[in-house]
C-alpha cells in the first residue's frame, strides 16, 4: 500500500500497528518509529499530512501509543485516543473494534474481569452492527476467556470457525472458550483444523510443518481429556524429535508442557523417563521438566532422586532472582509428596494449602492449567488417599470451578463423592466423565477410570 500511494496515512498506521501486541506485553518502538517516520518525520507532521480528519485522528492514535511515557501510561494515552476516535466517528466499526483491544491492552494481558468486560461491551457492538467481523469475535473472546465468563463467548466463537475458515489462528482461537468451558471434543476439532491449515500453509510455502507450536499443544491436551493418550503421544513424539534435533526455545518450551501433561494427566510415570531432551539450565522450562521427573520418581518410590531435583529446582530459581508463582507451586507440590511419603500428613496439608492461596492469588489464565499439577486437585487426591472423603470432595469441587470438566478432577469427586455419601454427586460427576471419556482409548479407561 505504501509504495502504491506513498501519502496514505494508514499504509504507515497499518504497519505501525504490527509491532504492538498487547495482550503479550510485547513493543517493538524502534520498528514503529521508523513505519511512522517514513510518512513523515514528527507527530505534528504526521498530523499535518493527513488527508482527512479521519486518517488524522488514527495517526493522532497511533503516535500516542509509541509517544513519551512507559508503557503503561503510553497504553492508557493510545486507550482514551481510541475512545475518542470511535465516538467522532460512531459508524466506523474499525475504530470501534480497535477500541475494544485497546482496553484489553491496558492490562498487557493480566486477566482483570471489570476492564474485560468493558472490552467486551464494545466488541459486541460491534458484532451486533456486523456478525461477520473477525476483529469484533476475536475480541470478545479474549475478554471472555476464563471459566466463569467462557459461556457468554461460546457465539462469538462459533461464528469465529466460519468467519475465518482458511484462518489457522482463528480457529484455534475458539477453543480457548472451549477450554474453558471443558468442551473437550470442540477442543480437538478446532486444533486439528488449526494445525492442518497452518500445515498446509508451510507446506505451501516449502516449510517444514509445524508439529511443536501453540495448536499441537492444546490439541494434545484434548486429547489427553478425551482419553486418547495414543494419539497424544504420536503428537507429543513428533515434537520430541523436533527438539532433539534442534529447536526454538518456543518450542522447547511446548514440548516441556506436553510432557508434563502426559506424565501426571495419565498417571504413566515411566513415561517421564522415556521422554528425555536437553533443556536449558536455569529456565522456567527446565524447572517445569525437573518438577514432572521428580513428581514421577516420588510415585516410583525413588524420593532421593526426588529431593536432589527439588533442591536444585529451588536453587535455580532463586538464582534467577524474578517472582515465579508457578515455580514455587511445583516446589510446594513436591514438598507435599515428600512429607506424604515421610508419614507427615498435616505438614503436606498444609503446604499444599498454601498453594492452593497462592495459585488462587493469580489472576485467571487463559488455556490448559497454567499450573501443570492444580494444587486443589493434587489436595484433593491427598486427602482422598487419606480417607478424608468429605474434604477432599471439597478440593474436587473448588478445583472444577477453574478448570471445568478436567477429567482428573471429575473422577476424584465421583469418587471420594462416594465415599462421603453423597451418591447424587458422585452419579453427577460420574455421568460428566463417562459422557467426556465416549471416544476414550479402551485401556486407557480400563486402567485409570475402572
């Protein structure tokens, strides 16, 4: 666009706008300065330049968000710019759905439910005036993206899947309402229907497909829910041969997750050991890996090799001298095991309820469980293992409201619902879970829900 009329203000807003990712805290202002300085060399330029007073006010917009101030102050300027472009010019829905990110980006992605519902409030608007406007589902989407609003985005990502169809980011972008609202077989569709296009996309453009990225991740976790753990693994192997051979940290990252999924989702242990790579010392992944490997070797009855990777896990951490919430859940979570296995019960409790504070301090994120092992749903199987039915029922429950229709989770309230007299709930549970598992692999549902 810019080289067919160099004097169209929005050829260098456009590319401008590339280098701001909100939700992912992520800013390239070099980049953007040099778009903007290519139309002309100031804001007041800029503004000069502007054939109409429309192109002026997205140009104004696009200056405030790359202008003097931190990053939240400039998010905030780019915000109210936005606001004020939409009303002057009320039918131009472009604006409008603009708007709506520029809020969500006020937030650089930190879930607070009063500014995402205003997002939301002027995305639908915009989906009302036009229900095939993927910037107005995609939109509503991200704001509604956690378990206790998931169901009021469940349109707007319907509608999303037919908007955008040869859209790999769009329709992976629909399962994260069905995530969190543990639509499990929605979950695998969209995934697979995302990995293909983008797939067929690569191949086209003489790449090697993509089999350790952000769609194969969630589609293994669906599968995993389905009880499929086959067909999770052939996704999880093509990933691991990706990483031994060399990869992005990206994906290094993906395949750590994976792992960690498989190995305490289907409670196969030996699978930690089986599934093996380099990952780099001192990184959030490695602290991941080293947790899984531990978890596992506490069930196998090697608490050693356990406290040396716990030890180091912990040591690691502090040499990297950031806030790691998640880290310390998995070191907690591992400290509870070693206190179960040395007969210390209320001490393992007690960790793990501190944990549970901490996890439930957090804003909601959006996608699998941020937190491999929920420590309510660990507490849960503790005190089930335990015979305290009643509490650990609790844990269950408590656990459902952030991850709905987890399959762990079900299963241990059906159970230990049982056990405390509560057959209606544990029916209940029990129908959810049979219902979710009606493609499961046979042995997979022989071994772990009898």
């Amino acid at each position: 666009a810019q080289q067919a009329d160099p004097t169209f203000a929005l050829a260098y807003w456009g590319e401008a706008m590339t280098y701001n990712h909100p939700l992912w805290k992520e800013q390239d202002m070099d980049a953007a300065h040099a778009a903007l300085a290519r139309y002309a060399p100031t804001p007041e330029a800029r503004a000069a330049r502007a054939s109409t007073e429309r192109e002026r006010a997205y140009m104004q917009a696009v200056d405030a968000l790359y202008g003097p101030g931190n990053k939240s102050e400039r998010d905030g300027h780019y915000m109210e710019r936005m606001k004020q472009l939409s009303a002057a010019f009320p039918k131009d829905l472009e604006a409008k759905a603009f708007y709506a990110l520029s809020i969500l980006g006020t937030k650089d992605g930190d879930r607070d439910f009063a500014t995402y519902e205003r997002a939301a409030e002027v995305a639908k608007e915009v989906f009302a005036a036009n229900p095939r406007h993927p910037g107005a589902v995609h939109y509503i989407i991200h704001s509604y993206d956690d378990p206790v609003h998931a169901h009021l985005g469940l349109e707007a990502a319907r509608a999303y899947s037919d908007i955008a169809p040869d859209a790999a980011h769009a329709q992976h972008m629909t399962s994260h309402i069905f995530v969190a609202m543990g639509m499990w077989d929605d979950v695998v569709r969209a995934n697979v229907r995302a990995r293909d296009v983008q797939n067929a996309r690569l191949t086209e453009l003489g790449r090697q497909p993509n089999v350790c990225g952000h769609y194969t991740s969630w589609l293994h976790y669906g599968w995993l829910m389905q009880g499929r753990p086959e067909d999770a693994m052939q996704g999880m192997q093509a990933c691991l041969e990706r990483v031994r051979t060399g990869a992005r940290p990206d994906e290094v990252g993906y395949f750590v997750q994976m792992r960690a999924r498989h190995v305490l989702d289907t409670e196969e242990w030996d699978v930690a050991d089986r599934l093996t790579t380099e990952v780099p010392e001192g990184s959030t992944a490695r602290h991941t890996y080293d947790f899984v490997t531990a978890y596992a070797a506490v069930k196998r009855g090697d608490t050693d090799q356990a406290r040396d990777l716990l030890a180091g896990m912990g040591a690691s951490r502090q040499a990297r001298k950031g806030d790691e919430p998640r880290a310390r859940i998995e070191e907690m979570e591992l400290q509870a095991l070693l206190d179960v296995e040395d007969e210390k019960l209320d001490d393992a409790t007690s960790v793990l309820q501190d944990a549970c504070a901490l996890e439930e301090s957090l804003p909601f994120e959006f996608g699998p469980p941020a937190s491999v092992k929920p420590p309510r749903e660990l507490l849960g199987e503790m005190l089930l293992e335990a015979g305290q039915a009643a509490d650990a029922m609790a844990a269950f429950q408590s656990a459902l409201e952030r991850t709905p229709g987890r399959t762990l989770d079900l299963m241990g309230l059906a159970i230990s619902a049982g056990e405390a007299g509560q057959p209606d709930v544990a029916a209940e549970a029990d129908a959810k879970l049979q219902k979710i598992w009606a493609s499961a692999e046979p042995a997979f549902k022989e071994r772990i829900g009898g």
